[in-house]
C-alpha cells in the first residue's frame, strides 16, 4: 500500500464502528441491581454493605454546545469493566479503542462538524451492571475546508505513468502537516511518493519514479473534522479513483530532429519532427521532462507579448495540437514545415510533425504521458505546466508538511 501520511482506513466522524468487549451484559447508571444488604434473610445487620454498582462517566459532558471536532470523546469506568461503548451521529459511528484494564475508551477519529452525537455505555462490575448515556452537538465551522478539486478527476479517464495528483482547496489551509495527514494514497502496485505543498491552497503528489503501468490509485482526502486552522475544519471527505494506463512515454532529439513513441518499452511510433529555430529563447524547445496536458483540434497560436504589426508577430491555426507546457509548446501538426521535419529546426519552439503522424499522436496520448526532450539549451522549468519531474525527488519531497 502507498500511503502518505496514512489515517485509519474507516471513514471520519460519520462511520459506523461498534467497539464490544467481551464481557458480559450491563445495565444501570448510579443504581443498578445488587446485593440487598442483608442477603435477603432478614438477618440483625451483620451482613456485608451491599457494593456499589460501576460509575460511568462521559466527556463531553452530556447537554454540551460547540464542541470542536477535533475533541477527544473519552468514557471511564469506576469499580468495574466497560463493556460496550456507542457514539452515534446521523445513525453512523464513530471509532474508538479501549485501554488495556476496559476502564477506559478514547475515540480515535475527529468528530464531524455541525452534528449531534449520542453517547451510550455500559460496564460491569461486583456490584452488578451500569449503563449510562449522553448526548452533545460540534460546532458550526467559520470557515468550512473542502476539496475545490482533484486532477485528474475526470470518470472513466486513463491516465499517463507521468501524472500527478493535484488537490486544490476551497480556502487557505493554515495547518498543513494535519491535513496532509488526512491525505491517503493507495496504489494497487505501490511506489514511494511524496506531497509538496505550491501555495496554502495547492498541494501535488508524486511518485519518485513514475507509476507502475496498468494499475488504480485511490485518492482519499479524510478531511471530515481535521482542524486546519483558527476556526477552519474539514466538513466532508473526498474520493477518487485514478486508472493508470500503458507507459506510453516519448523521446524527442532535436538535434536529430526525431521523436520516438514507446508503450510499454516497445516503439510503436518513430516521427520526423522539426523543433524550435532557437533565433530567440521564446523560440527555444525547452528540454526535460514534460508531461501531456490537454488537446485541442484546431488550436490558435499568437506569438506571446507582441501585437499585430509587431516584429516577429503571428498567428497561426493549428490542427491535432498536443500540449506540453505552458509556455505555448505543443506536439502539433504542421505540414508548412514537413520539408523541414527531419533535417532542421524552424518552429518557434513546438514540436512540428507531419499532418498524419500528429493525428495518431493526438488520438493516442493521455493526460499525463510523458514527453523527454534533449538537446536544447533551454531547460523546462519545474513548475512550467506539469514539468515536475524536473525536480528531483529528495528535493520534491522537501516541499511536505510532514516530511523532516
């Protein structure tokens, strides 16, 4: 299992888990049946004092208003054993564990806000059983976190062995490392990875080495009651399930203007390109890592910073457009410069391959399959469109609320 800053499996604050000891059955509270003191023979008084029944005590106090969801629902016992302990919201349950002699229980998850809770025990003890029950409401957040959005997310997509996975929040998160702890990622053919926090807004996960091919992941934000900052607490969780397709992964060399495309460790596709004329850096292919992003048939290409007129200026429609980066590059179709596709570089910095060849490549990526380029004097940079895999991991990793 990959995991990062693992949490318990069960669902947070509203999942049901029904902890039972296996002791035997009780009842009462202060009272409860027992001995009558005189043992029942109507003696002169010289009998044993009758013992008290188990006293069973809850926090929060039963009636309690406000409760952070971060809070600690505790029951003891005095002068016997717990036997079961309920705490139920919304007809759901919440987890907990019993200490070693059953004296006491401690729930193990964050409550979940703007709830009311039902507590129930019961123990047992020499002088007979107990049972005692209480109820209490957690606070309405000022401010409620929750996922914005989770890419990839979107139903029935495959994805490249190249993908991260990128979570926004719906506001500023001021504890990171509590709710990176709530953050669970669990791989059929587990890698190591790590989070890395961009803003207070914006965390990403990578794998140190891409995916393994043809697997899920799941993603689970168990946000429900994580406190994450002055009056700030998740209200919900999150899930999705990422399905990660062949390793398709592609080579381009711009000095020998060619791009090679492997699935799985096996070529499939060699193509003449022509990449940037390098007259300028605009103009410059930027070699690393790059991962695909999204597609358009036809895409517009304006040249950036210069308006019509200007030197230098262009516009141009281009068909089964593939990008790469932000900084305007794309694996395109360009059949002005198939004279050049193979022997010279003359785009201002797209990788231009012939009209049919750009067709297959368009109708055959995923999001997140991985494009390696070489032979440019212009590095991608890691935070230029999906460029993560520039960043070496024991430094990605760096960027964790959890990670030393």
């Amino acid at each position: 299992m990959l995991s990062t800053a693992r949490r318990s499996m069960t669902p947070i604050a509203g999942v049901a888990v029904v902890l039972t000891a296996t002791l035997s059955a009780c009842s009462g509270g202060s009272g409860g049946s027992g001995s009558t003191g005189d043992g029942g023979s109507g003696g002169s008084g010289n009998s044993a004092p009758a013992v008290p029944a188990p006293t069973i005590k809850i926090s929060p106090a039963t009636g309690s208003a406000g409760v952070r969801p971060d809070k600690t629902v505790v029951v003891t016992a005095a002068g016997g054993q717990l036997q079961e302990v309920t705490v139920r919201a919304g007809g759901t349950t919440v987890e907990g564990e019993f200490d070693s002699t059953h004296t006491k229980w401690t729930s193990k998850q964050p409550l979940k806000p703007s709830s009311k809770y039902t507590v129930s025990a019961t123990a047992a003890g020499d002088g007979g059983p107990a049972n005692a029950s209480s109820s209490f409401a957690t606070l309405k957040p000022k401010f409620p976190l929750e996922i914005a959005d989770v890419t990839p997310g979107i139903k029935g997509e495959t994805v490249g062995v190249g993908m991260p996975i990128m979570v926004r929040f719906n506001r500023p998160v001021q504890d990171k490392g509590a709710v990176e702890q709530a953050l669970e990622v669990e791989a059929q053919k587990p890698v190591k990875g790590a989070w890395r926090w961009i803003d207070d807004t914006y965390a990403i996960y990578r794998p140190a080495k891409y995916w393994p091919a043809h697997q899920k992941v799941k993603f689970t934000a168990h946000l429900t009651g994580v406190k994450a900052g002055r009056d700030t607490y998740g209200v919900e969780d999150h899930s999705t399930t990422i399905k990660i397709g062949a390793a398709w992964v592609s080579s381009v060399n711009t000095r020998t203007h060619m791009m090679v495309v492997k699935r799985d460790g096996k070529v499939v596709q060699s193509m003449k390109i022509s990449a940037g004329k390098a007259t300028t850096r605009e103009y410059t292919t930027t070699s690393g890592v790059h991962l695909t992003m999204e597609r358009g048939n036809p895409v517009t290409m304006i040249s950036p910073g210069k308006k019509e007129g200007d030197p230098g200026y262009y516009k141009e429609i281009v068909n089964h457009a593939v990008r790469i980066s932000n900084s305007g590059e794309y694996v395109h179709s360009a059949p002005w410069s198939v004279g050049s596709q193979g022997r010279a570089n003359v785009s201002h910095g797209c990788v231009n391959a012939s009209p049919s060849q750009a067709k297959w490549f368009y109708e055959n990526f995923h999001r997140g399959d991985v494009v390696k380029i070489v032979g440019t004097n212009r590095a991608l940079e890691w935070n230029n469109g999906w460029g993560f895999w520039q960043m070496p991991f024991s430094k990605w990793k760096q960027g964790s609320a959890l990670e030393s």
